[in-house]
C-alpha cells in the first residue's frame, strides 16, 4: 500500500502528465534521455579553472614562510612593543601588535607587527622573543603560527575541484565513445 491507502495494483493504472507513470523516477529528468549525461559546459570549466588556479596561488604564495613559522625557523631576535591597536569583531576581538624587531645576530632594528598577538601578549615597552621567517612586515612569537592549515586548505580545495572537474569530463568523452560504438555496432 501507499501513503494514501491504496493498493499498488491499483496505483498501477496510474499516470501523470503525458502518459507517464507518476511513481516512476526520471533519471534524466528528461522524458526519452533517461540515463545520459550532460556535457559539461567548456566556458564554466575554463572559469572555474581560472578562479581554482588564483586560488592555488594565494594558497602557495605564503607556504614556504608559514611553514617556517610553525616550525620556528628563522632569525631570533626580540621584538619590542610600541603600542596595540585592536578591532572588535561579533564574538571575538582581533588586535595587532606593532613595535620594532632587532635580530639576535645584530643589526638594525626595523619596524613590524608581532603575529596572532593579543591584549595579554602585547604591553608597551615589553620585550618579546621572537622569530623573523622573512615577511617583509611581520615577525612571530616563540609559539610559532598556524598559518599554514588555512594555506593547506586553499590546495587541497584546489586540488579537489580540478579532480572533479577532470571525472566529469573524463566521463564525458567515456559516454561519448560508448554510444559511438554502441551506434556502429547496431
């Protein structure tokens, strides 16, 4: 039986818009096509191509130094807090922590922001370690960053969509030649 109490024998007789069976699933949902694909469309391919090669890009661009920073690799040295400036966001505070860095190994002392440096981390006058992985305007604590999962993201989303892109197409040409040897062989 149905949701409506009746029998599917008598459900059987039954049928919707143009002779066709309203209990019957369209695959296609196409009348006649049921089964085949559509092609992909070329232009949306391109496009996406375009917009997932920027993003790859912005994911790889900082890579290197975001690794390093992980791992605190780089100059030592100490950075010197000159002031903070923070921006409240709806469930959250983000602040920056501007001061100057000078390199344990000497030289002069450059102006930069200390990363992912909040309230409690960032007083005036205080002396931080730190470590310089070669960003021309910032500098990392002792703990390191983990800017790269946000970086290992942006790649494997990438990644995963030109995969995608390439199954649909793949499977495109694979109908293709299916119903051109199922045409030659009828």
């Amino acid at each position: 039986m149905d949701g409506n109490g009746v029998g599917h024998d008598a459900n059987s007789g039954l049928t919707g818009l143009g002779g066709a069976d309203p209990h019957a699933a369209d695959a296609a949902g196409v009348p006649g096509e049921a089964g085949t694909r559509h092609r992909p469309s070329p232009a949306f391919s391109l496009l996406l191509l375009l917009l997932v090669a920027g993003v790859a890009y912005v994911g790889s661009a900082g890579l290197d130094q975001s690794l390093r920073a992980a791992r605190g690799e780089g100059a030592r040295g100490v950075f010197t807090v000159s002031g903070l400036s923070c921006v409240q966001h709806p469930g959250h505070e983000s602040c920056t922590c501007h001061g100057h860095y000078t390199p344990d190994s000497g030289g002069d002392a450059r102006g930069v922001y200390l990363h992912a440096a909040g309230r409690d981390t960032c007083r005036e006058g205080e002396e931080i370690p730190a470590v310089d992985v070669g960003a021309a305007n910032r500098v990392y604590g002792p703990d390191g960053s983990r800017e790269w999962i946000l970086s290992s993201v942006l790649l494997v989303g990438s990644a995963a969509a030109v995969s995608g892109m390439t199954v649909r197409w793949v499977r495109h040409v694979r109908g293709l030649r299916t119903v051109g040897r199922s045409s030659q062989g009828a």
